[in-house]
C-alpha cells in the first residue's frame, strides 16, 4: 500500500513537471535583455542607437586612431608599425594571410557594426507605440552609419560582400562579392533616406542631414560625378548650417569641438565612462594622447611639412619667406597645429614614449593642455575624431568645379 501510495505521488510530480517545465524554461533572462521583452518602446530605440554608435569605438579607423592610416602613405611613419596594424610590414609589400593587423581589424569591426545596423533598421518598425515619422529619424541615423561604414570598405577594398539585412543562417552568409558600383548605389540609397528624414539641424553628436548630403557629396566625387558633386556642395554651402571655425586647433581637441559649426560628423567620446581609453582598451590608457603625445607612435615625413605653403600662398620653393634655416616661420598657420615642429617644447619635455624618428611629432588631436602625458596615470580622453568638416565641403566643391572646368577645356581642345 505504501509503495503504490510512493508511486502515485512520483507520478503525480513527474506529471506536475511536464506541465509546468514549458513555463520555467521559458522566462526571460533576468541579466540581459530579451528579444521577447525588447522592441517595445521609445526608450528601447534609444538603447539600441546607444548601440549602433557604440560601433565606432572600437581598435579600426572609424575612432580616433584613423590617422594611422597616414602612415601607408609618404605622409608619416609608424615607429610602432608592428604594434599598430603591422603598418610596417605592410609598407614594405609583405601581405599574406597571415601578416594580420589592418585587414582582419577591418573586416571584423566593420562586419561587426554593419551587423548591428542591419539589426536595428530590421526590427525599429516592431515599436509600434511609436509614431512612425519619429521611427524613420531613428533608422535614418543608422542608415547613415552603415553608409558611411560600407563606403569606407569599398575605398579599401573596391568589390566587397553586401548585406542588405540581417543574416538569418550562416549559410547566408556565404555569398560572392557584390561589384563596388552596386555597393555604392546601395549606399546612395541609404544617404536619400537619411538627408530625406533626419533633422535638418546642426550637428551635436547624433547625425543631422549635413551630414549624410556631406558623405554624399564625398561618394559623388570618388565617382568622378563632377557636377552633381558640386551642386549638392552648392546647396550645403548656401543653406548656412555650418560654417568655417575661427579656431582651427579647437576642431581637434575636446575644449573646441562643443558646437563646433565646422564639425558635421564626428566618433564622440566621453570621459570617463567613454573615453578614448575606456573604449579601446581594456586595463589601459591607450588613447591618442598617449599614443601620438607619448610614444612618438606618428612621425611625419618631410614630405608632408613641405607641403605647407608659406604665408604668402606660395609654396617654400618659390616663396621668399621662405628661410630653411628656420622652416616654421612664415608659415600656413595650420602647420604648427598639425605637427610639432623640432623648435617646439611641449610641456612635460620631450616625449618620454619614445623620440621621433623623424624629429617632427603628430599634434593633430593631441590635447597638450592634458600633458605631460604617460602610461602612469589613468588620463581620460574624450576628443572625437572628426570625419566630416565644412571645409571638407569647401574643398570638395573646389575639386569638383576645377575637375569640370578642366574636363570641358580639354573636350573643346580636342573638338
């Protein structure tokens, strides 16, 4: 009696588990958030555009170390190339599957973040309790990054893999390279609905329609569309949103770039909880500062100071300003901006990182204000790196107007 008594209350438990079982399984993570529980509200868009923005942080040229790229040119050398990229081993032609640094680098963030925005403009639509103009302002902010990230693989890459929405096997991901010429008519089409649906107001840290007619205008110009170049330049230019900054060393330092009107796209950061190096390196204080204050890790070329005109417009060869013997005077102001010349003392002294190599240092985005800068404290830094300026759109005009004009010259020349 007592074991049928056992047996029916076993079976009665075992009953009661097969019953309930589907209800425990199935609760919502109590440490994470939940696809079942998400997309519900305005402050669930906001969390997951924190997200897509988050995607620019990390180690690869959408942050504040993209001017290493300089370094592939005959512009500056990188004293640490191995440390960064394996730059060196690049210059120098030794490029195989395993060399490492930039290109997984590259591949990895920028897959990554196209990712997270194919995710996002997937699933924004599921918050119905939102209007849906203010929706499309959302997806048009993403839009925008995913555009200015596939942008960038084409100019590295040429023909690049294209996905247009999230992934849903891994079988899907295995497809073939799409021509650059549809890459970057996807990426048209993603600017038409950024410049058509986000705020036409000036830049503050979230992108603004200035920004995407700005990427578009540099797109339409690596095209060699000279015209409708010039023309969406024309109408930045006479709309007024943005203008030349009066202080051209603010654009690069944190203390100058609050409501900057040249600025119109920038990776933001903020100290502490996203700083340059909280958000680059774990443990650590890697930052531009340190970096290109510090180390000496970019050292310009002559080529690249040579390039400065003197203050009469002309360049040092033809200028009698010109004095070699003192090559910083008389010089385009921007240079002692952009480099530390050999008769500058920064302060703190030398670089205690590591002397130049070149004996010129990298000041772009170095705050010296912070200095003197090393690994010994925990410094915070919260420069952006700024993508697109109005003078980008000054220049672009020029360049697509020259281009144009030189164009027709010749083709009547020919005639």
């Amino acid at each position: 009696m007592n074991n049928l008594r056992y047996f029916c209350l076993a079976s009665m438990l075992i009953l009661f588990s097969f019953t309930s079982c589907s209800d425990f399984l199935e609760k919502n993570p109590k440490d994470s958030i939940s696809n079942a529980t998400f997309w519900k509200t305005e402050a669930d868009i906001k969390m997951a555009l924190a997200g897509c923005y988050s995607m620019l942080y990390p180690l690869s040229p959408l942050g504040w170390n993209r001017p290493y790229l300089d370094c592939l040119t005959d512009n500056g050398y990188s004293q640490w190339g191995d440390y960064n990229w394996n730059l060196s081993t690049i210059c120098i032609g030794d490029i195989n599957p395993s060399t490492g640094g930039l290109s997984p680098n590259i591949f990895g963030n920028y897959y990554a973040a196209i990712a997270a925005y194919n995710y996002f403009i997937g699933n924004i639509d599921l918050v119905e309790s939102v209007d849906a103009s203010v929706r499309d302002s959302y997806a048009a902010e993403v839009k925008f990054m995913r555009a200015l990230v596939y942008f960038d693989l084409v100019n590295f890459y040429g023909d690049i893999i294209l996905y247009k929405s999230s992934l849903e096997t891994v079988e899907a991901a295995k497809v073939a390279q799409s021509p650059k010429s549809e890459v970057l008519a996807f990426v048209k089409e993603d600017l038409d609905f950024a410049i058509a649906n986000l705020p036409n107001t000036a830049y503050a840290g979230h992108a603004v329609r200035g920004s995407a007619r700005g990427l578009k205008v540099r797109i339409l110009l690596y095209e060699e569309k000279w015209e409708e170049a010039a023309a969406l330049a024309k109408e930045i230019m006479d709309e007024g949103k943005f203008s030349l900054s009066g202080d051209y060393e603010g654009i690069f330092i944190s203390a100058g770039q609050t409501n900057n009107p040249e600025i119109m796209f920038s990776t933001v950061y903020l100290s502490p909880d996203l700083s340059q190096s909280t958000c680059h390196w774990t443990n650590s204080n890697r930052a531009s500062d340190i970096e290109f204050g510090w180390g000496s890790h970019i050292c310009p070329y002559d080529n690249l100071v040579f390039e400065y005109e003197c203050t009469d417009g002309k360049s040092i060869k033809e200028s009698p300003l010109y004095d070699e013997s003192q090559p910083w005077l008389n010089r385009d102001p921007r240079l002692r901006y952009t480099i530390r010349m050999p008769n500058v003392t920064w302060p703190g002294g030398e670089p205690q990182g590591g002397k130049s190599l070149t004996d010129y240092n990298m000041q772009k985005y170095v705050e010296l204000s912070k200095a003197p800068f090393n690994y010994s404290r925990q410094n915070q830094y919260d420069t952006d790196y700024v993508h697109l300026r109005y003078a980008d759109i000054l220049l672009m005009y020029a360049e697509a107007k020259k281009t144009k004009l030189r164009g027709l010259t010749q083709a009547s020349t020919t005639r």
